[in-house]
C-alpha cells in the first residue's frame, strides 16, 4: 500500500516538473522569436535601427 502511494506521489512530481519545464520552454521560445522578429525588420529598414 504504501509504495502506491510513494508512486503516485513520484508520478506527481515528475509530471509537475515535466509541466513545468513545457512552460519554461514555451517562454524562452516567445521571448527568443520575438527578439529575432525585431532583428529581421531592423535588417529590413536600416534606418529603423538607433
């Protein structure tokens, strides 16, 4: 009995951080696309940059 529940409290856990770093990797990729976005249309109007 008790090693179902270590189990599922482990399953938990994993999935939680399985969650958890989608997410973090779903905002780096946001981040970075944006920041690239920015530098393909500074390349596009040189005068758009400082």
């Amino acid at each position: 009995m008790v090693s179902f529940e270590l189990l599922g409290v482990l399953y938990f856990v994993v999935t939680a951080v399985i969650a958890v770093l989608a997410v973090y990797a779903l905002v780096l990729v946001v981040v970075f696309l944006r920041l690239w976005i920015r530098e393909l249309k500074a390349t596009q109007h040189p005068g758009g940059d400082k």
